[in-house]
C-alpha cells in the first residue's frame, strides 16, 4: 500500500513557521477514528476496555483525546502512573503492567487504586509486604516459555522474555493471592511485539482461555478479565498490510464463544493494552534536509537525530520517508538520511532509493507516533523535539514544546555552573 502523509506540503510549510523543525507531527483525525474503530471492533463484549499503553506516546493532549473514547491508561512507571493520575485517569482506568517494579511504585499505584499486574510470583509476598494487604483485584502475567507459534510460524521466544510466571506459578500464584484476600482475578500476556497480523490477538486469546478454563477446573478460580496487551502492530512497509481491528476483534470473538462461553465463563471482559497500534501511524518526524555530502556513498544529513527517533538505529527498524512535494519525482537516488549524533548508526534510513533532495527540503519520516519522542535520550547533548498536534480542523498545536538548554542543564543544579553558563542568542 502506498504510503501517504497524513500531511500536505502546503500546510507543512505553514506549521514550520510557527514551530521549527524538527518536531513529531500527530493527526487528531485519525487517532480518533482508530480509537473509534478499536471500541467498535470489541463492542460485543460488555467489559471491553482499552489501557493505552502510556510508554508508547506519554504526552497528556494524546491520552486526553483517547480517554474519550473510553480508553485508560497502562502504566509502566511512577511519572506514568502520576501523568494518568494528574489527568484524572485514576482507579481501575489504570493498568499497572511493570516488571522489577521498586516498593514506592506499587505503593502509590495502591494509593490512585490501579489494578496493579504481577510480573512475578514473588511480588505476591512483596506486594503484600510493602502495602499490607493484597488487594481486592489483581492481575498476573503469564509466560508460557518455549516458543510461541502461530499456526506454522514462529513467533516469538517467550523462553527467553523477562517478564511473566511459569504456568506453575501463575496456578499457585492465584490460590495464594486468593487465600491472602484476593476476590477479582486477571490474567495477562504479551508474547509478541508489532504483529502485522489479524492472528495474532484470536490466537494469544485460545491461549489464554485454554488456560482460564484449566484455571476453573483446577483451582475453582474464575478469572474475571483478560488482558491480551499489546503486540498488535503497524504497517511501516509499504508492501505490508495494516492490520483490521475489525478482523483482529472477530477473530478473538470466534474464540470466546468457541472456548469461555461453553465452559460457564461468557462474563469475561477482554481487556488491551496497546499502544502502538492506537497512535503509531497517526504521528510523524518532520525534519529538514541541511546537508549534502559526497564520499563513498550519497549523503543527506538532516536536522533531526536518533534522539528523537531511536528505532532505526536500535532495532534497524524501517520507517517509510516522503520528500514531501517530490511524491511522484522517480527515486533514482540512493541516500543514507543521516542524523548528527557521533554514532555511526544516526541513520533514519540506508541505502534507500529516493527522489534527488535538495538542501532546505522537508521530509517526513512516518509512523513515528508511538515509542518514537517517547524513547528519545539526550545523547551528544541533543534536545528533545517538540510534539505538534494536527487538529481536526487542520490548525496546528503545540502539546510539548522542544527542550531548551536551560532544561537539558538544570540537573546541574548543585554546582554553580549555572550561573556561569552563556547561551547562544
Ligand atoms: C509496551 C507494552 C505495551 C504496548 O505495546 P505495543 O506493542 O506498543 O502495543 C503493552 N503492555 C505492556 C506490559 C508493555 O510493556
């Protein structure tokens, strides 16, 4: 599928005359009309409820707009669990999904009321410990090891993922926290990151329904919501097709009445924790070309960085580019788009065909709206962007505005260097 930008030039060139590049881009439009889509997607089961994932894209404007649609929060952290809380989002809108999670973490997750989510079979004791009780409802995350297969294919190695209980566990986990005082139960599982495939929710959810049942059989323990988590991905290649969230929501509803609804279990909500998939392709990194270079391979250096998107250099990861204005020039050129870090892996792309750029043209860099700003460092000294939002009615809004010299420096707060620092006019 071509990829186009959810952006005209014309109201690019706008937008950098309030707001100097480079910044992250985000579409309202079309965040909203996925978030749409994903409630009417589960619509038939009564508990449904989406936790955005708060780590993909933690900028209060975005959650605001995806709390309307009746999303909550997954947190992963104590400034997450304390932005969902500021916006209101508190109580059990509020997933706490963390792993080698510190004491204060679980105690102010408490304190808001989340629905706080094991990693591990012994934060049973230290969750009991730190707060002085188990909770009224509680989740666990399950890690079923080996490796997981859909249909022919691997999948994924959970055998070697951090996070979860054996299945042993997780069965003495629940009888446990169920004689500590627990009286709702979730289960939850993650297995694979960005899935592009409509298979990969119905199949984690015969998974973990398979296993509730076994639960009941075996324990007498009706789990009362499962979180299926993330995993569902994003089409960042043009020849990949985007997942239908219509489909994903049929296939897991096929499963349910297949597997939970026989066994006496038909009031099970379904709980998400995505992220990428909510606001992924509806962001984009605008950067400008600032130089040409010429050695052994064709150059352009553009003004934005691994800071402040990483996952090309971490993961090799493919991010689409539009030289915006040259859509239908033929790409005949073959570029590295390079950032400015010293780091010989500051590439947004390698040896990627495109139209020939010029110094002074805007590229946008796509589907950088999740675990793009958000995994941004300060590596070099380089500042954090700004994020813009896109609004409906094609205005633009700042909802972060770019780091500043003064932020990056003002951990250096017990020397007196401050004083002594000059910043550029
Ligand atoms: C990262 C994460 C998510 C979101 O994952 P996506 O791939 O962005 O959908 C959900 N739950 C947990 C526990 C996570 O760590």
């Amino acid at each position: 599928m071509e990829k186009i930008p959810f952006v005209t030039k014309q109201q690019l060139e706008q937008i950098i005359e309030q707001f100097p590049t480079p910044f992250h881009l985000y579409d309202e439009k079309g965040i909203r009309a996925n978030a749409q889509a994903v409630r009417e997607a589960f619509a038939w089961n009564k508990g449904y409820k989406e936790y955005f994932a708060v780590k993909a894209t933690p900028n209060p404007f975005l959650i605001q707009i995806l709390h309307e649609y009746g999303c909550g929060c997954d947190c992963s952290s104590m400034t997450e669990l304390m932005l969902s809380d500021a916006l209101g989002i508190r109580g059990e809108d509020i997933m706490f999904s963390s792993n080698d999670t510190p004491a204060e973490e679980f105690v102010f997750a408490n304190e808001i009321g989340a629905i706080i989510n094991l990693d591990d079979f012994t934060h049973i004791d230290f969750l009991e410990q730190t707060i002085g009780k188990i909770p009224e409802t509680i989740s666990c995350r399950y890690n079923p090891g080996g490796e997981y297969r859909i249909s022919n294919g691997i999948m994924d190695n959970p055998n070697d993922a951090k996070y979860g209980f054996t299945k042993e566990q997780l069965f003495e986990g629940y009888q446990r926290l169920k004689e500590k005082g627990a009286k709702r139960f979730g289960l939850h599982a993650f297995l694979v990151s960005n899935t592009v495939t409509n298979d990969y929710y119905p199949a984690l959810a015969r998974t973990l329904f398979e296993l509730v049942v076994e639960i009941k059989q075996k324990l007498g323990i009706a789990i009362d919501f499962i979180n299926l988590s993330g995993g569902v991905g994003v089409a960042y290649r043009p020849q990949e097709t985007p997942n239908d969230i219509r489909a994903i929501g049929e296939g897991v509803r096929k499963v349910y009445e297949e597997v939970l609804e026989p066994a006496g279990l038909g009031n099970v909500a379904i709980y998400t924790e995505m992220g990428r998939f909510m606001t992924g392709p509806y962001g984009c990194l605008v950067t400008k070309a600032i130089h040409e270079k010429h050695t052994y391979k064709e150059y352009i250096g553009v003004d934005a960085c691994a800071a402040n998107l990483m996952r090309p250099a971490m993961y090799g990861a493919y991010h689409h580019i539009t030289v915006m204005g040259k859509e239908n020039a033929p790409c005949d050129y073959k570029y590295d788009i390079t950032g400015s870090l010293c780091e010989n892996n500051d590439k947004f792309a390698i040896d990627r065909m495109l139209p020939k750029i010029e110094k002074g043209d805007l590229l946008v860099i796509h589907d950088t709206g999740a675990h793009g700003f958000s995994m941004g460092y300060n590596y070099n000294g380089r500042l954090w962007s700004a994020e813009v939002l896109l609004k409906e009615d094609g205005s633009a809004q700042l909802i972060r505005r770019a780091q500043t010299p003064e932020d990056y420096f003002a951990t250096f707060d017990c020397f007196d260097i401050l004083k002594d620092m000059r910043y550029p006019k």
